[in-house]
C-alpha cells in the first residue's frame, strides 16, 4: 500500500506543472463544495483520505475512513481537450458522485500495476456513491477497452467530444504554452501544405478522429454503455448536459440550472458557491495563454478532412454533434 502511493506520487512528481494545477483544483473543489454543508474527506492524490486518523468526533461528520475504495463504475475516457475537467468539477457537486481528481493513467501506462493498485487510489465511498475517475488519453488506448472490459463489463463510459478542428488547436494551444518553441500548426497538420496532405500521426490530428478509435470500443462494449457528452454544449448549457450525464449514471436530478451561472467576460459558465464560501469556481480556457494565428485556409481544410469521419461517428453513436 506505501509503496503504490509512491507509486502515484513519483507520477505526480514527475509532472509538477500538472500536480501543482492538480492540489489547487482540488483545494478549491474541497472549499466550494464542503463550506455548504456535509464534507466529506478530501481525496488527494494519493488516495489517502482520512486514512490512518481514525474516526472523527462531531456532531454530524462522516468518520474519517468511513466507506470502502471500490473500482470505478463509471470512467470519463475521453477526449482530451473535449472538456473533461469541467464534466468531472459539475459532477463533484452530486453528493451520490466520488470522484478521483488526479487523472490515474491505469489503463493506458500503469495496468502492469494491477487492480489492486488501481482501488487503493480510489476515494471511500459510501452505499449508493458512484466512484468515478478520468483519464482522456484511455479512448485513444488500443488497450483500453479490452482491459476495462476484463475489469468490469458494466462499466459506463463517459465521452467528452467536441469540433475535431477546434480541439486540435487547443491541444496545439496547450503544447506550445508549454514549449513556445514547436513548430507551426500548419507545420506539424500537414505533410505537405500544397497538396493538402494533413499528417494523420500527429497526436493533436489523430485524436479527433474519433469513429476509428470508437471502433475500437465497439469491439468490446455496446452502444449502451456509452454517454457521448457535448464539450460545446457543457458550455452553453451546461445544465442540459449535465441532466443527461446524471440519467445515464441512474443518479437524481442534483445538479441543475440553480448551480450554474454565465460569467460574459469569461465566456464560460460557473458553478456557484455555496454559502460562505470565498469565491465561486468557473471554468474554461487558462487565461493568459498566447494563442497562435492560424490561417483561414488550414481550418478549412482540417474541417474537410474531419468531414467524413463525423458523418461516420454521428451515424455510429445516432447523435449530430453540429460540428459541419
Ligand atoms: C483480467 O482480470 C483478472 C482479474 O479480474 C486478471 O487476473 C487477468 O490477468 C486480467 N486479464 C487481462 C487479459 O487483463
Ligand atoms: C509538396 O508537394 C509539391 C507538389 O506535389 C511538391 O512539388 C513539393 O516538392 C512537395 N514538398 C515537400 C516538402 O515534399
Ligand atoms: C468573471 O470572470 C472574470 C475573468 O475571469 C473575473 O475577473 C470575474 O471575477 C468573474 N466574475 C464572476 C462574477 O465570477
């Protein structure tokens, strides 16, 4: 059991940008959602919630190590850059959710570790919780279906989608914050600008073509076990979304428009606090992050190259995303 924690730790610390976002997203979803009311333990990173401490005395308060770690019954397995972390911070404020905040990378780098392994990261939950965590790069996993298939066959899976083209240049956005000195998107989307060639092997490329990853997943789970959530509309309306994601996880309607409010010079929707709470939490692009000039003419031609593969993936899942 230590030694898994270091397990995850040394992962973290090898990723310090990613776990210092980490420990104050988490700090700041403890405050926003425990000052209102019943708080629940704290699940850090290293799964350590109230361990070791014993119950605590209090009128009303849960025992530290109350509930048991149990293996994930819903994933969020993609995509990156599709609004994930807003989904998982809207379904934190559902009492009945528990959610892992660090993104374990199980089934994709660390499944030599083993199940157990994987449970002990997990919050304590208690009857009738959902333990939920979520990893983006698992829908772009070869591995990944058969491996959460052998885990559990009832696992629900939740997809954040979103325009392929706008995602792309997000992802591209966020490697080039990280390392100003990449070459251009036009450089890397296409192998040859002229002929219109677009490199399928670029990450930021491939991803968005989600009807052959889905193909894969189809391999080994029905549709029926799929949510395709819409990273545009999680934005636009946030509560519409979110009443989908909660009928599909058989939770009661807890979060709904009362929760969210528009911030305009945001441009994206927050949740509210709860009373006494210092601030309100609101989500969406990183301020302050350059962002590159792409050309007109790239975009079109990366929506024409994305046309087909939608078409394929609206008429897989039934639902028109909108994005042509
Ligand atoms: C499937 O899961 C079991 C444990 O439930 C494990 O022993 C086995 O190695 C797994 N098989 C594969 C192919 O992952
Ligand atoms: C790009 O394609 C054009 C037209 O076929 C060709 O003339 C040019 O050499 C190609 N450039 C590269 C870098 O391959
Ligand atoms: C809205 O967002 C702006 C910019 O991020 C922020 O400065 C402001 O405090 C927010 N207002 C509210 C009411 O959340």
């Amino acid at each position: 059991m230590g030694g898994s924690r270091g397990g995850l730790a040394g992962q973290l610390r090898a990723q310090p940008r990613a776990s210092l976002g980490l420990s104050s997203l988490l700090l700041g979803s403890y405050l926003l959602y425990c000052l209102g009311g019943a708080c629940p333990p704290l699940p850090g990173p290293d799964g350590a919630a109230g361990s070791g401490t014993g119950p605590e005395p209090g009128l009303g308060a849960e025992p530290a190590g109350a509930g048991s770690r149990r293996l994930p019954q819903a994933i969020i397995v993609g995509v990156k850059k599709g609004g994930t972390r807003a989904l998982l911070e809207f379904l934190r404020a559902h009492p009945a959710v528990r959610a892992l905040g660090a993104e374990p990378h199980f089934f994709d780098r660390g499944y030599e570790r083993g199940l157990r392994w994987y449970r002990n990261l997990m919050p304590r939950t208690l009857e009738g919780q959902i333990t939920m965590e979520k990893t983006p790069s698992y829908f772009v996993t070869k591995e990944a279906p058969k491996r959460i298939y052998n885990m559990s066959r009832d696992t629900k899976l939740i997809v954040v989608v979103r325009n392929p083209v706008t995602r792309a240049i997000s992802d591209y956005t966020q490697t080039l914050s990280k390392n100003p000195t990449i070459p251009s998107f036009q450089a890397l989307a296409f192998k040859n600008f002229s002929t219109g060639l677009i490199d399928t092997t670029w990450s930021a490329v491939r991803i968005g073509i989600y009807a052959k990853h889905l193909d894969n997943w189809l391999q080994y789970f029905p549709l029926s076990k799929f949510l395709f959530v819409s990273g545009e509309r999680l934005v636009s309306d946030p509560a519409g979304e979110m009443g989908r994601v909660q009928d599909f996880l058989g939770l009661k309607k807890v979060v709904t428009d009362k929760h969210f409010y528009f911030n305009e010079t945001k441009g994206f929707p927050c949740l509210k606090k709860p009373e006494g709470s210092s601030r309100p939490r609101c989500l969406g692009k990183s301020k302050g992050r350059p962002h590159p000039k792409i050309h007109g003419q790239v975009i079109q031609r990366l929506q024409e190259f994305y046309r087909p593969f939608n078409m394929k993936f609206y008429q897989m899942t039934g639902q028109d995303f909108g994005w042509d």
